[in-house]
C-alpha cells in the first residue's frame, strides 16, 4: 500500500503482487499474478499469470501471460494478452498492435477493436467500432437507442476481418463498410422496447 508502486525494468516480482495505490507502474516482470486497485496501471514489462484490476486508467504495453480482468474507466491496450480480456468499463480500446490470445467479453460505453483478436469479440456496449482482425465471431448487444444513423452503434470498416459470424441486438442496422469483412452470415435481433435499459443497469445486475 503506497501513492506509488514501481517494478524497475531489470527486477523480478517473484510470485503474486498485490497492490492499493495512487500509481503503479511495471516495467520488469511478474511471475505470478498482479491483482491491484490504483488509480491508475501502466504495464510495460511482463506478467507472467492475470491482471486483475480496479483503476481509473489501465494501459498494458506490454504482455500479460494469462489473461486481463479489469473494471474502471479506460482499458488502453498496445500489447499481448494470451488469453483472455473481460472488462467492464467506460472506454475500451485495443489498438493496431494489440494481440488477444482467446476472446474479448466486454461490458462498456465506447469500444475501438483495431487490433487482432484470435477468439470471439462479444458483450454489451453503447457504440463499437471493430477494424482489426477477428478470428472468429462477434456477438455484442449495442446500446445504441441514442445514437443517431452517423454516430454510436456499430461500425465494420472495410479494413476489418471477421472469420466468422456477426450477431448482434440494435435498434439501428450495423454500418458494414466492406460486406467481405465478414466471412458468415450477419444476424440482426432488434431490440424491443421491453428490453431497454443502460449497460451500467445491465452489468450491476450480472
């Protein structure tokens, strides 16, 4: 317990880390798990079993051997997760040079997939924009009941590559730049009015 957490580049947390703090910031490696709550987590180093995490910024450069659990506001992702993400947060964004070993289950407001994924992209989420490589299918509920026909939703860009479905709840139509994006089929389940509700309202439940 501390304002501030540090693991240097050239040292070795051997076994488990667990952490309440202002800041942590890991450069070296981990051989166990990181489970923290802090206002803010920057890996940079290695970990070689889950992060597991409460905290207001998340930003993982580097590798995280297991998988990811995190609830908080931002999850920034520019490295390697082996297995698996679930998060539940404001603004999730797995960048172009981001990599998920297995699947991606995110409850959330704004979501930006542009990195590779090598399982399954599904959950719930207010708007969703996917330009990465999916390797199998995506199934999200979007929340889009105050987006407008240009913003929120759901968007395919035509750089994106799904092998395989896209299912998905929404009021609106999916905004699919390339229909050669997806390699199966595109299934539409319109939300009825009966099943409204906000995603913070749905993840509390859960």
């Amino acid at each position: 317990v501390d304002d501030s957490v540090q693991l240097n580049k050239e040292e070795i947390a051997d076994g488990n880390v667990y952490a309440s703090c202002s800041n942590m910031k890991i450069d070296g490696m981990v051989t166990g798990d990181v489970i923290a709550v802090c206002k803010s987590i920057v890996i940079n180093g290695v970990i070689n079993g889950d992060l597991i995490a409460v905290s207001d910024d998340v930003t993982i450069n580097g590798e995280v051997k297991g998988s990811v659990r995190v609830a908080g506001s931002n999850l920034n992702v520019n490295g390697v997760i082996d297995h698996n993400i679930n998060v539940l947060g404001t603004k999730i964004s797995l960048n172009p040079n981001s990599t998920v070993g297995w699947d991606v289950l995110v409850a959330g407001v704004n979501g930006t997939f542009g990195g590779n994924i090598n399982g399954n992209l599904h959950g719930y989420i207010t708007s969703a924009i996917v330009s990465g490589k999916i390797s199998k299918n995506i199934d999200l509920r979007i929340d889009d009941t105050e987006a407008d026909a240009n913003q929120g939703g759901l968007l395919i860009t035509k750089d994106a590559v799904v092998g395989g479905n896209l299912t998905y709840s929404a009021k609106q139509e999916v905004r699919l730049e390339s229909p050669s994006s997806i390699t199966g089929p595109v299934v539409r389940q319109e939300i009825k009015n009966d099943q409204r509700g906000t995603i913070g309202a749905r993840a509390a439940s859960a």
